[in-house]
C-alpha cells in the first residue's frame, strides 16, 4: 500500500460483507449502506463472514485500489453488526491488522461517588 496515510481517514463496515464484491460492489456499499463518498480521502475496511480475510478500498487519483489479507489460521477482530460505518484512527488500523481487539479494550470508568 503506497498511500501517505497521514492524510486518509479510516472507516470500517461493521458486520460482515459478502467478499465475492470487487472493487463496484464495495464502491457501492460505501456510497449506499455506509452514507460516505467512496472517491474521498478515505480507506474503506471490509471483513469477511469468517473474520479471516480483510479488503481495504481507496480512491487513489484516478483509480480505486484494492487491498486484500487473508489469515491462515487466526481471526480478526471485528465489530458486530451496526449498520453504521465506524471511523477509526490510524493506530486502531494498524493494531486491527496485528490482530489487537481494541474494539474490546477496557472502558474508563467514571465515578461521582464512592
């Protein structure tokens, strides 16, 4: 991937997609189910319904690229079945493709008495 990540936004699908999709159909999805313009500055993440493959999707000058990781025996950690598109940081990108549940991670919690 030979993007300047420091000026894309991150968005995932939560649930999952059907992977048969190319590079229209998840165009489409972008544009319809998650509200987003798929030609804007942004990588759009997709999970499979085995949590085992990743496609990331972007829009790169004049052409949308494709990005594909499959895991051979580990799942990735995926957000359940929101309708809506969830925008993550850089960070969260990275750490979800290492695997890292931070979807999961400790809440703070927030006391006004003892």
């Amino acid at each position: 991937m030979l993007v300047n990540m420091s000026e894309y936004k991150f968005y995932i699908k939560p649930g999952h997609v059907d992977f048969r999709k190319a590079i229209n159909g998840l165009a489409i999805i972008v544009q319809n189910d998650m509200k987003l313009h798929p030609f804007s500055k942004s990588l759009f993440l997709f999970c499979n319904r085995t949590k085992k493959q990743i496609k990331i999707l972007y829009w790169d000058k004049n052409g949308f690229c494709l990005w594909q990781k499959k895991l051979e025996k580990q799942r990735f950690p995926w957000p359940g079945n929101s309708e809506q598109a969830r925008q993550i940081s850089q960070e969260q990108m990275k750490m979800l493709l290492e695997g890292i549940d931070f979807f999961n991670a400790h809440k703070e919690l927030t006391y006004t008495r003892v």
